[in-house]
C-alpha cells in the first residue's frame, strides 16, 4: 500500500560477499504534526520517544524488553490519530 503518492523508502546494504540487497520501509507523514512512523504491520507495540512532559509521569505496568535482553521503561499509552490528508 502506498500513501499520498511517494514510493517506499529504499536503502542499499552492500555487504562483504559483493552482493547488494534493497530493503524497502513504508513510512507516512502525519501534516499536522510533521512526524514521520515506520509502519510495521507486525508490530504489537510500537515506541516513540519519551516527551519532556512524560519524563515526570509514574512508569506504567508494561514493561518491554529488547533483544539485547535490556529492559526498555515505558511511561504511558496513547493513541495517535494521523493526519494523513486521504
């Protein structure tokens, strides 16, 4: 699926073998805000950067944890309605 006309990001790898390989990522753009999201359709969560007015909020009961096997805080839940102009 492609929103408001752009085509996938794509980005090249290039690796030691000398092969090349492209990796496509759709990303929309909310206007009204002028913020970008990865869309991951396999996603259960998704994580946007801790706002200076979450950084005085209690943590909240989920807590994730990334492959590193580091705990990963989260402060709250919210959801976001994009403004995507269709």
């Amino acid at each position: 699926m492609l929103l408001l006309g752009r085509k996938l990001e794509q980005q090249t790898l290039v690796s030691l073998g000398g092969g090349t390989k492209v990796i496509n990522r759709l990303h929309v753009s909310d206007r009204t805000s002028k913020s970008k999201y990865l869309i991951n359709s396999g996603a259960d969560v998704s994580v946007v950067p801790l706002s200076a007015a979450s950084k005085h909020r209690p943590l909240a009961s989920l807590q994730l944890l990334a492959a590193n096997r580091i705990s990963i805080s989260t402060y709250s839940q919210h959801l976001l309605t994009l403004d995507l102009r269709l």
